[in-house]
C-alpha cells in the first residue's frame, strides 16, 4: 500500500525535498517555513490513502478536497497549502517556487518508489495526483491574493504619499498667493513691488503643478493620445510666451532660437506642453543665479530636436538616469514632489519620442526631446491649443 511506503520514508521523501528546494531556491527555506508545505502534504497524502481503504473512502475528499478543480469544500490540505503560499510569499519567493515545492514532492515519491521496487497502483497514482493539484490550487490562489495585497498596499502607499505632498504644496502655494493679493489690496504696496513678484511667483508655481499634475493623470489613467500636426515654431512661440513670467520670477535669462517655420510635429499637444514646460521648470529652478537657460528647436534628418539647456555647473556621477526615477530630487532645491521629469519622459514616450539628457561638465546639462520629423503645409494657421 502507497500510505505503508510513505510512512515508513517520510524522513526520507523530506530531506529529497529539502535537497532540492536547497539548490534551486533562493533565499533558502528553514525549518519553520516548511512547516505548512511538504511534511503536512505528506501527512495529509498519508491519511487520504488511509481512509479511502476504509469502507466510507468519500470521507476522504475532507482532507485532499474534490477533484475536478472548480467550486469546492475546504479540506484539509487547501488549508495547508494555502498557509504554504503564505509563507513562501513573506518570505520572498516566487508563484514557481510554490508550484515546483509539491513537484518535488511527487519527484521524490516516484523516484523513491522505483528505487525500492514499490508498486503504485493506478487509484493510488489518481489520488496522488488529485492531492497535489488540490495542494498546488490552493497555494497558488493564495499566494497571487497575498501578492495582490502587497501590491495594492504599495500602491495605496505610493498615492497618500503623492497626495499628501500634492496638498502641502498647493497649500503653500495657494496660501502664499491670498497673503500677497491681501497685502497688495490694503494700498500700503503695489503690484510692482516684492510682494507683487511674490504673488507672480505663487501663480507661475500653481499653473506648474496644474499643468503637471494633468499630465501625469493622463498617463496613469492610460488615456489615448490625441496625436495632430502642429507647426513647431508656433509651438516653441505659446512655450516662450508661458515660460517668460517664470524666468522673470526665477531671475535668470532666458533665450529663444529662431526655429524653422517649415517644421512640424505630429504630437499630442497637450503632453509635449507639459513635458517642455516641466523640463524649462526644471532648469528655471536649478540654473545658478542670473545665468541663461535657452530653449532651442530644430531639425536633425529625419527627427525634430526640442533642447533646454540650462547652467547648473553640470551633474553628478549617476545622476544622469536616476533624475527620471519618480520622486527623485537630484539638486539641494528639495522643494516639489520630484516628479516632473518622470512625467516629461513618459508624455515624451508616449508620443513615440525619446527625451534624455547631455551633461556639460563644469558648466550645465541639456535635456533633449527627439521626436519624428514633419513638414508644415503650405497653409497652417495658427491654432489655440
């Protein structure tokens, strides 16, 4: 009998497994985290061969459940398995981790069996089967509903965080905004002042996290993009006049190339707005004082090239890739939530483009914007966006 053979090996069909699992898993499992794997599916394996020799062998499906999958009771050993899948995934294993840990059990009980001549008779092979598939269903179900929550967690974790210092910063902007107009209705100063540059400030930093936090629920959302031809100078011309006040509040120069009327884009305008704006918000914010940052558009065979070069005195080792990571902030300016140049890169890629960066040692960095090349029509009027 099959349940004779696995009692008197169990050790043995163990410490196979333990071997097994020891040179293909990583980390390694202990003692106590193979408590609801193996040795529990043997015993359980053992006590459905037991009572299926009995005169009530239905009694059996309580411990190794239904075959069939689908819809079925509790039993014994989804229980098991369950608590299996559970630890495997706390522990940082894989979903094939869990399915491979009972393939090496029935490895080693057919491996073993022929070794010493055991004869396993078809039901007996049948109920095997039906234990390990009921064993493999229930760890897997509930490994992928553990690895679910650890995901949805993550995420819910990631959007308080984004949130939260969304509202901190539209509260620090707003507030200081309503303080400035306050002060500025009262007579005592005027628009042309300090506090007036302090309530263009605010109003160029509101439109900026608007215009940004729009983007970026675009992409999250996976919302389709709204692809049109559209002059490129008369683009560059709408950026130029948006990015002016900010280069005034910010103190630095800011310089436009002549771009060449016959180019054209074929973008979703909206996105590459965003992705421009963020980019020269960017260099706005980390060029030295009273330096230049210059914008500059143009061909190169068969692609359009959009350039913002700014003076930041050029980028760290490693920098280069990590500035796209969300939430990173590269420069000692920490203000902001260190998204605009993660959203910049995915607008850009959704518009089959390509946005990267060119450090200028000692001197600054420039962000490019690659983007297939097009040709204005004859007759293109300017457009509103």
């Amino acid at each position: 009998m099959l349940h004779g053979f696995l009692s008197r090996n169990r050790l043995e069909l163990i410490e196979r497994c333990r071997v097994k699992v020891a040179k293909r898993a990583s980390p390694k499992l202990t003692g106590e985290q193979l408590e609801y794997g193996i040795p529990i599916f043997l015993d359980q394996l053992i006590k459905t061969l037991q009572v299926e020799q009995t005169a009530h062998p239905m009694r059996s499906r309580k411990v190794s459940g239904s075959s069939g999958g689908g819809k079925s009771i509790p039993s014994e050993i989804s229980d098991a398995a369950a608590q299996h899948g559970r630890e495997l995934m706390q522990h940082g294993f894989t979903v094939d981790q869990v399915v491979h840990d009972y393939g090496d059990a029935c490895q080693a009980i057919t491996d073993l069996a022929f070794e010493r001549n055991e004869l396993i008779e078809i039901d007996e092979f049948r109920t095997l089967n039906r234990c390990l598939d009921n064993a493999i269903a229930g760890a897997v179900t509930e490994f992928n509903y553990q690895h679910d929550l650890v995901i949805a967690d993550r995420q819910a974790g990631a959007l308080n965080e984004r949130l939260g210092s969304f509202a901190h910063e539209l509260r620090n902007l707003s507030n200081t905004a309503t303080l400035a107009v306050t002060a500025i209705k009262t007579g005592r100063v005027g628009f042309g002042g300090t506090t007036g540059a302090i309530l263009d400030a605010s109003l160029v930093g509101l439109h900026n996290l608007i215009d940004r936090s729009l983007a970026e629920v675009r992409m999250a959302a996976g919302m389709p993009v709204l692809a049109r031809l559209f002059s490129l100078a008369h683009f560059i011309e709408e950026v130029k006049l948006s990015a002016t006040l900010q280069a005034h509040v910010e103190e630095c120069e800011f310089a436009v190339g002549e771009v060449d009327p016959r180019l054209a884009v074929e973008a979703d305008r909206d996105l590459l707005f965003s992705a421009v704006g963020n980019l020269l918000q960017n260099a706005f914010k980390f060029t030295h004082d009273h330096t230049e940052v210059a914008l500059n558009a143009y061909a190169s065979a068969d692609r359009i090239r959009i350039d913002v070069e700014d003076h930041c005195g050029g980028l760290p080792p490693g920098d280069g890739e990590r500035m796209f990571q969300p939430f990173a902030q590269c420069g000692e300016d920490r203000t902001g939530l260190g998204l605009g140049l993660s959203i910049a890169r995915r607008s850009i890629e959704a518009n089959q483009g390509v946005l990267s960066v060119r450090d200028k040692p000692n001197s600054g960095c420039v962000f490019t914007i690659d983007l297939p090349r097009h040709a204005v029509p004859e007759y293109f009027p300017r457009t509103a966006r």
